[in-house]
C-alpha cells in the first residue's frame, strides 16, 4: 500500500460524507443565491441595539403621529441626525414622531442578525436608505403585520429571503419600484449596505405597496 493511502472504512466514509456535503452546498449556492440556513453561522438574537425604538415599545412611541406624510428619500437624508443614537433614549422629532411614506426602488434585501428584513431602497438618483421589517416572532404585537409585510417583499423581489443579500441588478431582475411607510429612526452609521449618510431608516415599516 503507497504512503498516505487507508483502508479504513470509517475515514474513507467521512471523506466521501464530507464531499457529497459540500458539493449540495455549492450546488444550492449557484442555484439559490444562497447559503442553506441549516448551514449558516449565526441565529436569530432578539432585543438588540435600541429594540424597544425600533419596535415601539418605547415610551416615545405615544407621541408618534402614525398618520403617513409624503416625503422622499432626499428629504430623509438631509436632516440632522444625533452624533452617538445609541445614547439617544428619547424620539427626535419629527423624523422620529411622524410616520413617512416614500417612493423608491427596492433594489436588495436580506435577514439581518436579529431576524429583521433589511430592505436598500433608492431613488432615481441613486440615493438609499435602509427600511427594516421586524421579525414576526419578536413582536408577537405585531406578528401578523410584520409576517405579511415580508411575504410582500419576498413576492417582489422574487426570492424568499435568507441571511445572505439578494440584490435584483445582478439577478436580471428590474428592481421594483414600490410604496413604503414607515416610522423614521436613526441608526449609528456601521457602514452596512444602503445606509443613508445620517443613518436614517424607516423602521418599522408599516407598509409596502406595488
């Protein structure tokens, strides 16, 4: 027998266990888009960086008009933004206190580390902002909203969604444009995809329309 060769079955049935292993995960990637979930590192974490906020379960929430004003994306991202919004407990208004209805490409989307839906949005000028869904069961309030609202994105973008990006320009998808209100928050600026440059969101979003 030649160096390096075996003849036990058990090593010989792991390697053949680990290639068939990688070879569906390939395989799944190149015709997905995507990691299997079952195969991806991270869970779902629930209550992160300022959840009562993003939720609305913060004591500000009461002071929210939650009656949707027009505006748009270039409007957003010219306001005035907190240095540090982590330190920032009470709602700035009126970005903060006011629902916003915008229109806006939905270019990309995925599921960030606390189960939300992180959507880019932009508009005819290339401008983005983020729009996040919450995930349905860490708002239990709210489940049913949220769960529809991410079967919309899903059926718009074509392409349900996992914790990998799924961007539609290079998909040889045409981004939809669509309909979206939500309640304005600023985010700390951490360099994530479709960030506005003052860390504006809208999050939640309410509501997605065609």
């Amino acid at each position: 027998m030649r160096t390096g060769q075996t003849n036990d079955p058990h090593r010989l049935t792991f390697r053949a266990f680990g290639a068939v292993t990688l070879f569906a995960l390939l395989y799944a990637t190149l015709v997905t888009g995507a990691v299997p979930a079952s195969a991806q590192p991270h869970r779902i974490q629930c209550e992160l960086e300022l959840w009562a906020k993003k939720t609305l379960r913060d004591k500000g929430a009461n002071a929210i008009n939650f009656v949707a004003r027009d505006t748009t994306i270039a409007w957003l991202i010219g306001q005035g933004a907190p240095a540090d919004p982590d330190t920032v407990v009470r709602r700035i208004a009126p970005v903060e206190i006011s629902s916003w209805r915008i229109s806006a490409q939905l270019v990309g989307y995925r599921i960030e580390a606390d189960g939300d839906y992180h959507l880019v949005l932009r508009d005819p000028r290339g401008r983005t902002m983020i729009g996040e869904v919450p995930a349905p069961y860490c708002v239990t309030s709210r489940s049913d909203q949220y769960q529809q609202l991410r079967a919309s994105v899903d059926r718009l973008g074509h392409h349900h969604a996992t914790r990998q990006w799924w961007w539609l320009d290079y998909r040889g998808k045409k981004p939809p444009t669509i309909t979206v209100s939500g309640i304005g928050f600023f985010d700390r600026i951490h360099r994530t995809d479709g960030q506005a440059p003052n860390g504006v969101e809208l999050h939640p979003v309410l509501r997605i329309a065609p």
